[in-house]
C-alpha cells in the first residue's frame, strides 16, 4: 500500500509539474505577443496549451502505470483528481486580475474569466481523467511488453 501510494503521489507530481510549466509558456508567450502582435503563433497557442495540459494527466498516469504490478486506472484517477482539486484551490486563491495566468484552472473560468457554472467545467475534466486513465493503462502495457 505504502508502494501504491508513493507512485500516486510521483504521478500527481509529474501532472501539477507539467502544468506549471504550461503556465509558465502561457505567460512568456503573452509576453512575447504584447511585444510583437503580428507574430504568427498568435493562433496555435491555445492548441500548445491543451496538449500540455492533457499531456501533463497522460504522463502522470503514464508514470503510475509504469510501474504497477497491473492496471490500476484508479490510482491515476486519484492522481487526477487530486490535480484538479489542487487546480480549484490555486484558482480560487489567485487574485481575479491573474487567474487567466495559471492554465491549469482554464476550465474553471467562462469566456469572459470569471468562475463558470459547475455545470460548464464538468465536460472539461473529462478528457483529463481519460488521459490519465489512458496513460496509466499504455504504462502498464509498455511495463509488461518490457520485462
């Protein structure tokens, strides 16, 4: 049990990091698009932004599943919600004028910035529990395709 739990914190450790490295892209592409607007990326980055998040869950389960003894897609799941749990507090604890700034909260926030319905989100946290999900069961593949 103490195993199980140590990979599940490993893997929500890889999916909050990457995440924070998404923010981090998000805020020096903003940056670099307030200096120069005709850049050409203006376009992709939103496309850039959503893999990393997905890739961030994927990876993160995908760590978990590496190396559990079968298919756990429940420890990635508590992973996953444990990410988004922690999603919901930083986008809670951020001042309204920066909370655009942490990506991981996007689905948090209607169009306009401001906290949607819980009925707006819902739909949004899918595809990150799926990747989770999804990377924890390739990870177990890859583990036993490897020994």
């Amino acid at each position: 049990m103490k195993e199980r739990v140590k990979w599940i914190t490993i893997g929500f450790g890889f999916m909050v990091g990457v995440q924070v490295l998404a923010s981090l892209l998000f805020i020096g592409l903003t940056q670099m698009l307030k200096d120069s607007p005709n850049l050409v990326l203006e376009r992709y980055w939103v496309f850039v932004i959503f893999g990393l998040t997905l890739g961030a869950f994927f990876f993160g389960g995908f760590v978990i599943g590496r190396v559990e003894e079968a298919p756990r897609i429940t420890d990635a799941m508590i992973a996953g919600i444990a990410t988004l749990a922690l999603s919901i507090i930083v986008f809670l604890a951020l001042p309204e004028n920066s909370r655009n700034q942490f990506t991981g909260s996007k689905w948090l926030a209607d169009p306009s910035g401001n906290t949607a319905s819980p009925w707006a989100s819902a739909p949004l946290i899918a595809p990150a529990l799926i990747a989770s999900a999804l990377g924890t069961y390739l990870g177990y593949l890859w583990r036993r395709a490897t020994r």
